[in-house]
C-alpha cells in the first residue's frame, strides 16, 4: 500500500541528508562487527564482576579475555561501518553504472514529496510497517537486505512482473522480479527447476509481506504510469516466438531477438 517516509526511515534521512545513503547505513558487517563487540564487552564487564567478588583481583583477567576481543570488534566495526558510509556512492556507481550527478539526481528525486513509497506490514516484525519500493519519476528503488538499496532508472527497466515461480532454496516463491539492461548484459543464471536460465532483481523483504501480489500490483501501477515500455507479464510472445522469463533457453540473445537489437 502506498505510505509516507516511516518514522525510523525520516530519521535516517534527515541524519545523512540522503535516502541512497540511509539505506546503505542499514546492516552491513560493521554494523555486526559491532554488536558482537558490544555483547563481548557487556558479558566480560559482567563475567569479570563476578569473578573479582569471588577470587578478588586477578578475576580481571577473566574479563579481559572477553572484554579485550569486544573492544577489538568494536573499532574495527566502527572503522567499517565509516568506510561503508562514505564511500556509499562509489557502491550505487558500481552496481548500478550511472555517474554522481545521476545518483545525486536520483536521491533529490527519492527526497521529494512526490516520491511515491509503497509497502506493508510484515509477517516476521510483529506486523510492523515498512517501506520496500520507492518510485520517481525516473527512477525505481527497492530494499536490498544488508547492502542498501537496488536502484535503476525506470528508462532501464525492460520488464518488472508478480510472479509465483521465481526459483528459490527448496522451491519456487512469489515476489516482484524486475530485470534491467545492466541484468541482460550479465550472463544467466541456471533456474534450478527448469534447467533454463533467467536473471533479474527482488526485494527477500517481499517473503515476509501479509499482501505481497497487492503490493507488488500497486508498485507495477506506478512504474508503468511513468514507463509504459515495462513488461508485466512473465510469459510473452514476441514475433510468434513464446518466451518464459525466468526460464529462457539463451539468456542474452533471447532477450536481444525480445528486444529487436
């Protein structure tokens, strides 16, 4: 469903000045470094309590040999989280192949009133609601759990589609799959079920959401208003020719013979 900016998510907005760097602020292994850190350093400070009661003095070594590593964890986390952080643009510049200007574009674009946010309560948060696809007028977003956001111009999108058969570990799941030009330059990947290839985008969030075929129609809705290039559907034909897209003999030419290049 369509939403506002989440508390949380205006917070980390506002902090950084930038919704592509918040959403790189979130996870990450800095940010795991430093919670293990945190809980070494609570269980040697507590574990060293208890033993300077019981043998004085020399149970400070006890919480050394935990507090020690902690403090290690937590620096080098910090130093991670840091680095992850400034060099946030240079992440989106790699992924998505665009320059500053574009991404910078994009954030004001993504800041903006008119910056359309879509989500839904989630299964697996006590049914919390949380904003999982962002649409501009030029460029579409969603969450990519621990590394940030999955951004690409809506000019770049060939297709974008709610499907049920997407390949997943023990069988197929549905979600929102979207495939850009940056995926059809890429070689295939085997659909493990089918033996074919196909390759494209979604958002692991949309497995825990309540409504996931209603959010994801809502977000097509919003693409093909700004994009109407985009295919919505899984199964086309193209010339008489019958094509599965999540399961295409030859990855890269079917998709140029779709395409007509």
């Amino acid at each position: 469903m369509r939403m506002e900016m989440t508390r949380a998510l205006q917070k980390a907005v506002t902090k950084h000045g930038s919704v592509l760097k918040a959403f790189r602020a979130q996870g990450g292994g800095g940010a795991g470094m430093m919670a293990g850190g945190i809980t070494l350093l609570i269980f040697g400070a507590l574990l060293g309590l208890v033993s300077v009661l019981a043998v004085g003095v020399n149970g400070l070594l006890v919480g050394a040999f935990f507090g020690v590593p902690g403090l290690l964890l937590v620096l080098f986390g910090v130093r991670s989280r840091n680095k992850r952080l400034n060099n946030y643009l240079e992440f989106y510049e790699k992924d998505t192949g665009y320059s500053r200007e574009e991404l910078l574009q994009a954030d004001r674009e993504l800041m903006s009133q008119d910056a359309v946010k879509i989500g839904g309560k989630m299964d697996n948060s006590g049914g919390k609601e949380g904003i999982i696809f962002m649409v501009t007028e030029h460029y579409f977003l969603t969450i990519w759990p621990i590394y940030g956001a999955h951004l690409r111009k809506l000019d770049d999108i060939v297709a974008a589609f709610y499907s049920a058969q997407i390949p997943g570990i023990g069988g197929y799941r549905q979600n929102l799959f979207v495939i850009s030009r940056q995926e059809i330059a890429k070689k295939g990947e085997k659909n493990p079920f089918t033996k074919k290839e196909y390759q494209g985008f979604e958002c692991g969030l949309m497995s825990e959401q309540r409504h996931c075929q209603q959010v994801c129609m809502e977000v097509l809705e919003e693409m093909i208003k700004r994009a109407p290039h985009i295919i919505t559907s899984q199964n086309i034909a193209v010339n008489g020719v019958p094509y599965n897209l999540v399961s295409m003999d030859n990855w890269q030419a079917d998709w140029a013979r779709i395409l007509g290049e």
